[in-house]
C-alpha cells in the first residue's frame, strides 16, 4: 500500500540544491539489461491491476544521518506501523529501522545480510545465492508468514509463499531505510503480513545527484562494481540510472571442497521524481531490470530475469490530508536446473488510499486494491508438477482504519480491519486493535490484539507428485487460510539522554496450518496438503541503541522465541511434518558498533550470535564482521572482514557451510 505525504513533512521533502557532476553508467552483460529497458517501458502502458506502501514522507539524506544525535534518530519518521509518518520513539509497535548509514558501515553486500543488523530478524544463509528470513519463527526455504516490499512492491511469492532473495537485488547505496515489524499487520497489509513485514525504501533522486561509482572483490564476493548517476530538469524534476554487477563463489561443502553454487548477476535500473511548485503533489516512476545465473551443480545451472516498473502519486489537500495512488507491473522468470523446473509469474497491482481528521481527536485511513497474477510454472519431468501449470489469480481488497486521541498527546487508541477477496479462500476478515500510552515524554507503552492469515499459495493447492496419476502427493483442494490471533505488549523507553529501549512481547495462536497427510487412511496414498495442524509461539524481543561518545554509537538486541505445535482434532500430523513448519533459533543476539577514529579514518564492527536449529540440528555459531575505511575527499577505501570467527559454518543447511570471506573496495561520490 501506498503512504500519504503528510503536509506536515512538506518542508523537509523541498528539494535542496545540489551539486551535478558528472557521472558514470556502466552496463554489464548489456544486451540483456537492454532488454530489460525495453521491457520495463513495455509494462508501462499494460494494464495495472494492486497496490502497496511506500515512502510518500521525506526523510534526511545519508549525511545527515551520519551526524544525526540519537535524539535525533528515534525522531526519525516510519510508516509502516499505521500507514502514516510517526516518530520511531512513539510508534507503537515492534519495530526495529536500519538507516542508509547503518547498512555502508556494516559492510553487508546483499539485502539478506542487511537484515542480519535486526535482532527480530532470523536470517540463515543457505548457499550463495539463498536466505532463510523469517520474524518471529517457522524459518523455512520460503518462510509463508513474513510479507517483504521493495518501495512498497510486493516481492512475496504466490507460487512457494515466500520471497526469492537472488532476485531482490537493490543497489544497497539507494536504500534510505528498512523498516521492520513483527508481528500481525494484515489489517493494514493484508494477507501473508503473519508474523511481520519488512519494507526496503530507496532514497528520492534529489538525494543521488551527482555520480556514484563503486568497485572491488576479494574471497566469497569474487568482484563487484557499480554505478549510478544522477541529475535534474529543472528545479522541481529529478532522476537517477544505475546498473551493479556481483560474482560470487559458491559456498563449502563439510569437508572443506567446492559446493558448486557460484552466482553472477548483473541489475540496472532507473528513478523520476517530479514535484509541483506547491509541493502538494509528487510523481515518481521508478524501474529495474536483472538477470541472474546460479550453478547448483557442477554440470547444472539456473537461470532468473525480471523486471518492474512503478508509478506513485501523492497529492495533499491540506494539514493531515491527502491520497495517494500507486501501480506497478511486475515480470520474474527463471529455470532451475537439473530439475528443469521453469516459471514466468506476470503482476498488476493498483491501490488507493486517502486520509483524514475528523475533528480534533479522530484520524481516518481507509483504502482498496486490486491485484492481477498470471503463473506459468511448467516442468519437464513427469516426477513433479503444478497443475494447472497455468493459473489466473486475482485478489481484491478493501480497509479502514480509525486512530482516536482519548487523552490528547497521552493515550491513543486505533481500530481498523481488513476484508480481502483470495482466489483460492474466498473473503478473508483481519481486524486489529492497539492501545498506546505515553505517560512521559521518551516513554512508550503499548499492546495489541490482531487477527492475520495466511492466503493458500500453488504450492498449497496444486503441486503434486508425480504430475500424472496415480499421486503420491496431490494438491489440497479444500486447503484454506491458515490463521494466527497475536497479543502483543511493549515498552520504548528513553532513561537518559544517550540511551534508547525497547522490549516487546507477544503470545500467538495458530490454527489450520500446513501438513501432508493421508487422504483416506489406512490407504498407503495418496498424501494431501491439509490444514491438519496447530500450534502457539511466544517470545520477547529487546532492541537498544547507545551513544557512547560523540563518535562511537551502538545499537543492538536480543530475541527469545518458543513454540510447540500439535495435530488439530480428526488429523494425524507426522512428527517429521511438523518439523518442517519451521526450524528455529531459541536464542539469537546481535551488536553493531560504530566508530569514527578522526575526521577520516572509521572503525566498525557487527557481533552476532544464532543458537542451534533443532531439527534438523545445526550447530550454534558467533559471528563477527569487521569495516575499516578511510575517507579521502571524494573516495572512500574500505576492507571487510566477514564471518571471522570461524573457517567456515553451517547456518540452515548441514550439508552448506559460510566460509570466511575478506574484500576490499574502492568507491568514489561527487
């Protein structure tokens, strides 16, 4: 869904001048980038069928949040806890924002080990081109109750009900921010947004003027480069084009050989900011296109391409008013080999939404959207398929939500619900209700209760196994939404001035979840995909953020999750099925400290802990990732050191180990 440009952030959203130089665009593997453009200008004149969040609000540029004071930095706006601009420190909900500076000073050089920096984040490197990301448990391959937006397009999977993280290649220089909650939001994001939802926001273009030129390798990450510039016309219209190109070797087998899953990929892309000179209304189009190639055996490999185009506008009437609108039209492709397994997926996704006071004491959000899906997935083996292979889905929706200042200033209480239409579900209904009081300034209490499901997918209701009869695996096609009803509690705090808090807990109850059970007992087959199981987590989630010095920040958390499951009345779940839901880590921890020794010289450091999976086991493992940069005018040198506690580690595959990896890098801004 789309987020208002709140007039009271109008001001910090005037474009202020800025240098233009010169720049540099370097397209690798051209052809193919090439037509991806055309592609991309293609989709724009199809038709747009839902829509999503995004940053309609201005926030500070990347130097600013370099010198911002921690103060400062929990002023910073986030949107997606109600859809509307508030301040990090009274957002009432778990939610954890990684800044632009955060993710350069850690070194991380993918968006899956960007979302290791937030302790609500369980992230598990499979291979070189594969991540586990889930928030609050049921880490699985594709983890189904985790809704993931770039600049609020959807990314999440109606084929696996989940996300391809090697075809979310962002240039991680664009990111403004990510914003993290968990927990239930599907009243305002709808179905899938189970158990959080991550949004990555890029940077407006009036923030990535000039050139941006960057490069280098070393041991995992074999080489990189990339380049961006960007420029303007006239006073109130800006743009940027980049292109990026990774290699990455594959990660290590147990005994220290080859594990034969190398990755290359190549991305470019582009984005228009256009203002009126009353700042009441904002245009952006925004694009990309990538191509991709993974080896997963030494005689195989896989292939993805895609591309995307967006529109947004935003349009203020006045003071804590305005509506917003945005399309996008989504292509992904790609063949996996040797399991000759293919799939084209087309989107169109429209949204609008619109808010309003009513009075002094009421706010009104309230929006509808409409999405359009078109999966192709045919296979060329006959041992496994979805059938139909082609499937048409549609999923429409509908919601309003009503925010009232009991006391003004001091309590608040927000209401709202969501009805979406499924294709394979029929009506789905997601309500929510949340409490927040400030009984001081820099103090924060609040508690939830939410109900949110989670849509069937293909892989719910038509994959089987073999694709022709008889089955050994068939589709469910009676499988319905599986449910969760969270209670959530919290507190944010400020002590004292250097040091910010926060602790978050919750208790969720699942029903009708996953399981593969026989159809007709004691039959030997075939097995179905039922509802067949149930289960309950609960957890606590601390995050911090400490200014030491005037020159060394630290932020940080720690998370406790637990969960049991058991088969529901009339099923007979399997042990082993249950263990498939989810393998997760009771314990994990993370430490990012951020040093800058002089005016040119920094110092960073990340600490990370995962306790063991527990079935199947992986050990339990410390992590550490180094920084060192130096800046030079308009360069920056910098070495990272990743993973050096160990040779190498397993995180979610025993039979995959994370090698220790150092590169260098060298980049230039003007």
């Amino acid at each position: 869904m789309v987020e208002p440009l709140d007039e009271g952030q109008l001001d910090r959203s005037r474009p202020r001048p800025v240098r233009s130089q010169p720049g540099l665009r370097r397209d690798h593997d051209g052809r193919r980038v090439a037509a991806g453009v055309a592609a991309l200008l293609a989709m724009l004149v199809m038709p747009s069928g839902t829509l999503h969040a995004q940053d309609s609000d201005r926030l500070l540029s990347p130097g600013d949040l370099k010198k911002l004071s921690i103060e400062e930095l929990l002023d910073v706006s986030v949107t997606l806890v109600s859809k509307r601009p508030e301040k990090l420190s009274e957002a009432p909900s778990a939610i954890q924002v990684i800044t632009s500076e955060d993710i350069r000073r850690s070194g991380a050089t993918h968006l899956g080990d960007v979302l290791r920096l937030v302790s609500n984040v369980e992230v598990q490197q499979i291979n070189s081109y594969a991540w586990v990301v889930s928030t609050r448990g049921f880490d699985q391959l594709f983890s189904n109750k985790l809704l993931v937006m770039i600049d609020g397009r959807t990314v999440y999977s109606p084929l696996d009900a989940g996300v391809f993280w090697d075809a979310q290649g962002i240039l991680l220089e664009d990111i403004e921010r990510i914003e993290v909650v968990s927990g239930p939001r599907g009243t305002l994001w709808g179905s899938n947004a189970v158990n959080g939802v991550i949004n990555i926001i890029s940077k407006r273009s009036n923030e990535t003027q000039g050139a941006y030129v960057a490069g280098g390798g070393g041991s995992f990450l074999e080489g990189f480069g990339a380049a961006r510039f960007g420029g303007s016309i006239g006073t109130q219209s800006f743009y940027r084009v980049y292109a990026q190109r990774y290699d990455r070797n594959g990660t290590l087998l147990p005994n220290g050989d080859e594990g034969n899953n190398s990755w290359k990929a190549t991305q470019g892309g582009f984005r228009w900011d256009c203002y009126s000179p009353s700042e009441t209304n904002l245009l952006t189009i925004q694009g990309d296109s990538y191509v991709g190639i993974e080896y997963n055996s030494p005689t195989g490999r896989s292939t993805i391409d895609g591309q995307n185009i967006l529109a947004r506008w935003s349009h203020t009437f006045f003071e804590e008013s305005a509506v917003d609108l945005q399309v996008y039209a989504d292509r992904t492709w790609r063949r996996d080999a040797p399991s000759t397994f293919s799939e084209q997926l087309l989107t169109y996704d429209a949204d609008l939404q619109h808010h309003f006071p009513i009075g002094q004491r009421h706010h009104v959000l309230w929006g509808v959207g409409a999405r359009f899906m078109e999966d192709d997935a045919p296979t060329a083996t006959s041992f496994v398929g979805f059938l139909p292979v082609r499937r048409s889905m549609r999923l429409y929706s509908g919601f309003i939500q009503e925010k009232m200042n009991l006391v003004p200033g001091r309590l608040t209480w927000t209401l709202g619900a969501k009805l979406e239409h499924t294709e394979y579900s029929g009506f789905e209904f997601q309500p929510s209700t949340r409490l927040a009081w400030t009984p001081a300034d820099g103090h924060t209490v609040w508690a939830a209760v939410s109900r949110a499901v989670r849509a069937p997918s293909r892989i719910d209701r038509d994959y089987y196994i073999p694709k022709t009869p008889p089955f050994a695996i068939a589709g469910g096609p009676d499988f319905q939404s599986e449910t969760v009803v969270a209670t959530e509690a919290g507190y944010r705090m400020r002590p004292f001035q250097s040091l910010s808090l926060s602790i978050a807990s919750y208790y969720n109850s699942y029903d009708d979840l996953h399981s593969v059970e026989l159809e007709n007992p004691p039959a030997a087959l075939p097995y179905t995909i039922q509802n067949g199981a149930a289960g309950q987590s609960w957890g606590v989630e601390l995050s911090g953020l400490y200014q030491a010095s005037p020159w060394w920040r630290v932020r940080g958390g720690y998370t406790l999750f637990q969960k049991d499951l058991w088969s529901q009345p009339g099923h007979d779940v399997m042990e082993v099925v249950l263990a498939s839901l989810g393998n997760d880590p009771q314990n994990q921890a993370v430490l990012q400290s951020m040093m800058s020794l002089g005016a040119h010289v920094q110092c960073d450091a990340t600490l990370r802990y995962v306790d063991r999976l527990p079935n199947p086991v992986v050990p339990s493992y410390v992590a550490v990732d180094l920084h060192l940069a130096a800046l030079m005018g308009h360069w920056e040198l910098a070495v990272v050191g990743q993973n050096l506690t160990d040779k190498m580690h397993p995180e979610f595959n025993a039979n995959q180990e994370v090698p220790r990896s150092v590169y260098g890098s060298i980049t230039s801004r003007w």
